[in-house]
C-alpha cells in the first residue's frame, strides 16, 4: 500500500468513525430515550469525536515529532477539567447549601 | 443622551468638582488629574524642544525589535508604578491622619484601593514581567527575534492602551471603587451606574488580550526558535520559566476575559449573569476571577525565580544547583497554582470539605517554591560571592519572601482564614510576596540585563543604596499590617476610631515614605548612569562574567542579536566556550540576515481600541464605532503589505562583527575584583570554578 493510500484509508477511517458517532448521538434523541440518558451518550460521543478528529485530521499521534503537539493538547484537557470540574463542584456545593 | 458626546459632560472632570466643593479632598484629586495632563504637557514640550518625535516614531513606536519592545514595556511599568506607588503612599498618609480624621472622602479612598491593586497588577507587574521575558529570552535561546514580532508590537499597544484608560480616568470622570477584583452586584447596574467600573472593565478587557497574546508569543519562540543544539535541559532557567509562564498567561488570561465580558454584558446589554434578580450568581463571578486571578500571581513570580537562578549562577561563579529539580519545581508550580483558586473566597459559604481541598492543595504549592529556596542557597554555598546590587535584592529576597511563605501557609488554613481574611493581615502578606518576589526580581533583572540592552552598567553604589531603601521601607510599611491584621483592622479602611491602631498605621507611614525614596532613587540611579555612561561602558558585551548566551554578544545587542546562529553543547554554553576557548571565535562566512519591519501597525491597533474601549465607557457610539471598525480595516489593510522583510547585507554585519570582536581580542580581561570599576569593558578574565 502506497503512503498516499494509506492516507486517504486513514482519512476514511476518520470520516466514518465520526459519521458514525454522530448517528449515535442523533438517534439518542430521535429514539426518545430518556433524558439522562441521552445527555451521557450525546457527550460521550461528542468528546470520542474530538479524540478522532485529533487522531485521523489533525494527525496527533504518539511519534515523536508530534510530542509537543500532544503534551500541549492533554495539558489543556487537564486544565479544563480542572476548570469545568472545579466550577461545577464549586456552585453545585454552594447551590445546596442555600437551598 | 447625548449623540455626540453620550454621557460625558462638562462636570466630569475633578476641577470642576473643586470648584463646586473646595476641600483637601477634591484638591488631591485635582492635583492627581493635574500631575496628569503636565505629564504629558512636559513630555510633549520635550519632544518638540529636541526633535525627537521622529526618533521616538521611526526607532522605537514601530520597531519590532525585541529588545526595544522590551524596553518599552519597562518604561510604561515604571511610569505607571510611579502613580500606584504615590497612591499607595496617600493611602498611608490618610491611615496615618485618620485619628485625626483625615483628608479623604470615604469615596475617593475608595477609588485610590481599586487604581492602586488594578495598577500594580495590571500595569506594573504584567508589564514589567513580560518586558524582561521579551528582552532575555531571545538571547537566552539564540534567536534573532520572536515568533511573531509583529504581534509582540501588538501586545504592546493593547497593554499601552488599557494604561492609557487607567491615565485618563484620573482626569475624565471616575474610577471604579470595587476594588481591583472589581466584584459584582456592588459594581453591577444596579449599584453603580457610573463609568467607574466600566473603566475598570475595558482597561482589563483590552490589556487582557494583549497579555495572552504575549503568553502565545513566548511559548511558540521558546518552542520554535532555539538555536541548534538548544535542547530543553540545555535552556536556561528564566528561559524556562518564562516557558511555563507564556503557557500560564494562554490558560489564565481567558477566564479574566470571560469573566469581564460577562459582567460587560450585564452592564451594557441588560444581561443578569452576577445580578441580584432574575437568575444570576454574582458566586460564580469570584468562581471565574480567581481561576485567572491565582495563576496570575505565579504567572508574574515564575519569571522572578528564574532571575533569581540566573542572578545566584552568575554572581557565585557557579554552575545552577539542582537544574533539573529547579525545572520540575517549575513544571509543578505552574500545574498546581491552576488548582487552588477557592482559596480567595474560603469564606464564601461553601462546605468545609470543598474549602478543605483547596486549603491542602494550596500547602502543596509551598514544596516546590521551597525547593527552590533550598537550590538556590545551596548554589550560593562556597561560591565567588559579588555582593552586587542583583545579590543584595536575593538576600532580600531570601529573608522577606520566606516570611511572606509563611503567612501565605497560615492563611491556607480555612479556619484560620476565617479570622483573618478581609484583614490587612491578607494586605500584608499579598504584599510581602509581590514586593520581595515579583518587584525585587524586576529590578534585579533591570540591573542585570540593562548593559545588554544600553551598553554600559547602572551605578553600583547607588543600585546599593536603592536595593536597601526597597528591603527597609517595605518591612517597615508592611509588617506593621500583620499586627494590625490580627487586631483585627480590616482592609481598605478610610478612616477608624480605635487609637491603638496609631502607633502602627505611623510606622507604616514613615514606611511609605522610605519606599517614595525608594522610587525616586531608582529613578535617580537611571539618570546619573546615564549621565555618566562612559564610565560604565561595557561595549564588549560581558560586564559579569555570563554564562549564557546573551553575554556571548555585544552590548548593545546588535539588531540582529547573533551575526552566525551559536552551536549550544551544554549548560552554561558561554561559560564553557570560555573555558574551552572556543569564546569569540572569528566567524568564517556571513549572510544576509532577513529581519522584519518596522510598521506603525501595532500603534494603529493601540489607537483604535483605546477609543472603543473610551467610547464604550461614555456609551460615545460613534466613537467606540470607529474604533471597533479600524481594528479589522487595519489587519485587512496589514495583509495586503508584502514587503515585511528587510536584508541587513552580510557585509553591514561583518563590518560591525569584526569590530566588536578585534575590540575585544585587544582588550585586556578583568577580574572579578573590577567588576564595578571604569576598567570593565565587559571582557572577563576566565577564573574557573571557585575552590
């Protein structure tokens, strides 16, 4: 298999994972499922579709010349983790507390 | 409303306040807006009487150099000092009075708290931290200039034009009195309909932009332009820390943004994210600031630490202590300080297990520093130790900071924070780590990379004198506040009743005055240096004996920094080219170096978002229009130019290469024992380690 095609197969890796992710996400909804449900999946998929689309468009891998690419991409993952999960954790407290 | 002028009037100016309501009071506003508009009168009239408005257009206002925006930033911090010092020091005077009743409106003090934290933070410390970063750090890694040159100008003119706001609030109407957190409902519609806060917000808004873009430039020069052979381990420590600073400023800076773009919103466009009614949490507004507001403080002390380690290298004649311990202390800092954001709000209302882990996690950040500490007494230790002016701020540095640790570790303890908070004791210990941390590392480093940057050394004996003002005035300013703190004296006090206060409110006043003089004499420092910048020449670019890159060139650094791009073996690359002899080596073959432009777009960009950020303020529309619109006409307008580069012909650089280095073959190496005397030239003998 030449580089180019195995390029254009990675490319279509990509596309249908996410195609496929997508679906799951839309039929969460139009099956109706119940409410908390849907939410877990449609996040789910929409942080697995990030990971793809690091992975097979933006080429983030673990070679080394995309290293410091990756170390900067998990350093933002874990800072908005910190962030979101820390406000989160924060207001939700406080919001029992002056129920 | 007004069409053409919105809601600025004639009445909005502290002069006709004076007239109307003639007190101390209003004359001290006055004179402050008075001191103001001289200013500018005198530096304009200066200007004009030795023609230098072309010089300071053509060389410095569009220059993309480095170094010079740089210096520039430099110079705006310490303008703006001047002002946050001054208000500092009437702040004292009206504490020091207040049994007495003192001469301030409840009002007015007010507005003094809130200029002098936005001013420090914002326009002295930010500035002064990113102006070093912008000066050392392409040397340190062997480059020839940033990233991005052309936003670094861009930085600049943001950061200029959110000082700019800050200036004209003290003529035009009135600054906020929220503090320099600025926390809504106080400083909501609802509460302060003024201009007061919006000036806080848009200074905040546009010079917010300017530091992230900083942060963006730092890390991708750090990350992008090393020299061959410069691998990680192989940077120095400011550079590192200057890494993890630029990468601190990209994640911290957002949140200030948003924050201020929410409270914005509800000011402007009726939104009610902080208000009272209809659904808002003014909570999260703290929840938000201090998620930037944390980092910060480490974002401007990182880059002290890593002056700290040039300065105990350089001035001990010894290889760092503990390189890769002082990078991961670092590394870690960096990380941890994105985690312990509750710790300014402990008493906000929430369980004792949230504030528990934020208090434990806050006591964690303390390891790390702590190594530092340690690493850098230890490289210190049988040292060739120079008691010169950079030493005399670390040993200051070294007995103050550890003190303001402390503090810092006992108000990481929620229940005791409970007694403590909104205490000057809090005031007290902010300041013991800015000043001793963030300041004395600024103005180490000024006086470590001035001759890099001008060519000749500050004075010493006068750097002495100036370096022991700071370390006696500020111990006594502010050690006096932890008593006061734990008798129970709050915060941001106008005036008081309780006379066992006095004694110490006076101490910290005379303190106040010590560090006036403090101020004055590094102004003074600056001017008889210059004065005598013959004397302090050092041409061949290595008054102290370096060890890093930035003293293997001339001083002045050429424009070009390196004429052939340095190979970098080890640590301490210079020190060891020195002792291998492979310093000063004749260069074989020159070429053409292509550096960028100079462009006023930076200028336009700083223009432009001053009069929308004003035009905001005074709901002036058209104005703040104009503003909006010019910033996307002049980057469409920027794209379209292609001639960004100039050639500097490799003979220009031969020419100025191969004078400065037969200069320094024929000049005669001094020993460490001239450092401070006529005879440094800046070419050292090569001593070796010490025995």
């Amino acid at each position: 298999m030449t580089h180019e095609q195995r390029e254009r197969r990675s490319y279509f890796i990509g596309f249908a994972a996410c195609a496929a992710w997508t679906a799951l996400a839309f039929g969460a909804v139009i099956l109706r499922l119940d409410q908390i449900t849907a939410l877990w999946i449609i996040g789910v998929s929409a942080l697995a579709q990030v990971v793809l689309q690091f992975r097979y468009f933006l080429h983030i891998d673990f070679s080394r010349q995309k290293r410091e690419d990756l170390q900067l991409i998990l350093f933002s993952a874990l800072l908005l983790a910190i962030m979101v999960g820390g406000t989160v954790w924060i207001l939700a407290d406080l919001d029992k507390r002056m129920m | 409303m007004n069409l053409l002028f919105g809601r600025l009037g004639w009445t909005d100016t502290p002069f006709a306040e004076l007239i109307a309501h003639p007190s101390v009071n209003t004359a001290v506003a006055s004179g402050a807006a008075g001191l103001v508009i001289l200013g500018a009168l005198v530096t304009t009239v200066l200007l004009t009487r030795y023609r230098l408005w072309v010089p300071l257009f053509r060389d410095w206002l569009t220059s993309v150099d480095h170094k010079k925006i740089g210096v520039m930033y430099i110079v705006l911090a310490l303008v703006m000092m001047s002002r946050g010092v001054a208000e500092g020091a009437v702040m004292r005077a009206q504490q020091g009075t207040a049994l007495a009743g003192g001469f301030l409106s409840a009002d007015h003090f007010a507005q003094l708290f809130s200029t002098h934290g936005t001013i420090m933070i914002f326009f002295v410390a930010v500035p002064m931290i990113v102006g070093l970063i912008n000066i050392a750090v392409p040397l340190q890694i062997g480059a020839r200039d940033m990233a991005f040159p052309v936003m670094n100008q861009v930085s600049l003119g943001l950061t200029a034009s959110g000082a700019a706001l800050m200036m004209i609030s003290l003529v035009i109407g009135q600054f906020a009195t929220g503090g320099w957190t600025n926390y809504p409902p106080y400083t909501g519609l609802a509460f302060n309909p003024g201009v007061g806060p919006d000036y806080w917000l848009w200074a905040i808004l546009i010079s917010g932009v300017g530091s992230m873009l900083s942060g963006i430039n730092f890390a991708v020069t750090i990350y992008k332009k090393r020299a061959p052979g410069m691998h990680y381990m192989r940077m120095t420590l400011f550079t590192w820390t200057s890494l993890c600073t630029a990468i601190m400023l990209i994640y911290a800076m957002p949140p200030l943004t948003v924050s201020s773009a929410m409270l914005a919103l509800d000011r402007l466009l009726g939104f009610h994210f902080f208000t009272n009614d209809l659904g808002g949490n003014m909570m999260n507004y703290a929840n938000i600031f201090w998620m930037f507001g944390h980092p910060e403080v480490y974002v401007l002390v990182l880059p002290a630490y890593g002056v700290w380690s040039e300065v105990a290298s350089t001035f001990s004649g010894k290889t760092l202590y503990g390189y890769t311990s002082l990078v991961l202390a670092t590394m870690a800092i960096a990380v941890i300080s994105f985690t312990v954001w509750l710790h300014h709000f402990f008493t906000m209302g929430q369980s004792s297990s949230v504030n528990i882990a934020f208090g434990i996690a806050t006591m964690v950040i303390a390891v790390p520093t702590g190594v530092k500490v340690y690493d850098w007494m230890a490289t210190l230790w049988r040292g060739r130790i120079r008691l010169t002016v950079p030493m005399i701020y670390l040993l200051g540095f070294f007995m103050l900071f550890v003190i303001g640790g402390m503090t810092g570790m006992i108000l990481a303890n929620p229940s005791i924070d409970y007694q403590v908070h909104n205490s000057t004791f809090l005031v007290a210990h902010f300041h013991n780590v800015l000043i001793p941390g963030v300041l004395y590392g600024v103005l180490a480093g000024i006086h470590y990379w001035f001759p890099k940057v001008f060519g000749f050394r500050l004075d010493e004996r006068l750097g002495r004198v100036t370096a022991g003002l700071w370390v006696v005035g500020f111990s006594l300013t502010f050690f006096p506040l932890y008593v006061l703190g734990l008798m129970g004296m709050p915060r941001r006090l106008p005036d008081f009743d309780d006379s066992a206060y006095g004694p110490w409110v006076t101490v910290a006043g005379i303190g106040a005055l010590v560090v006036l003089a403090a101020l004055a004499m590094i102004f003074f420092t600056f001017w008889y240096s210059i004065r005598h910048r013959d004397r302090f020449a050092v041409p061949l670019g290595d008054p102290w004996d370096g060890r890093t890159l930035e003293w293997s060139v001339a001083a002045p650094a050429p424009e070009w920094n390196f004429a052939r791009l340095p190979q970098v073996r080890q640590v301490d690359d210079f020190w060891r080219a020195k002792q291998d002899g492979r310093a000063y080596a004749p260069i074989e073959e020159y070429e053409d170096i292509v550096m960028p432009r100079s462009t006023a777009f930076g200028l336009v960009i700083a223009v432009a978002s001053f009069c929308m950020g004003f035009g905001i303020i005074w709901h002036i529309w058209w104005f703040a229009a104009l503003g909006f619109v010019a910033i996307p006409a002049a980057m469409i307008f920027r794209v379209f130019r292609t001639d960004t580069e100039r050639t500097i012909p490799a003979a220009e650089v031969r020419e100025k290469t191969e004078a400065w280095l037969a200069a320094v073959h024929a000049a005669t190496p001094v020993t460490r024992d001239e450092e401070d005397t006529p005879a440094n030239r800046g070419r050292a003998v090569f001593e070796g380690n010490p025995a």
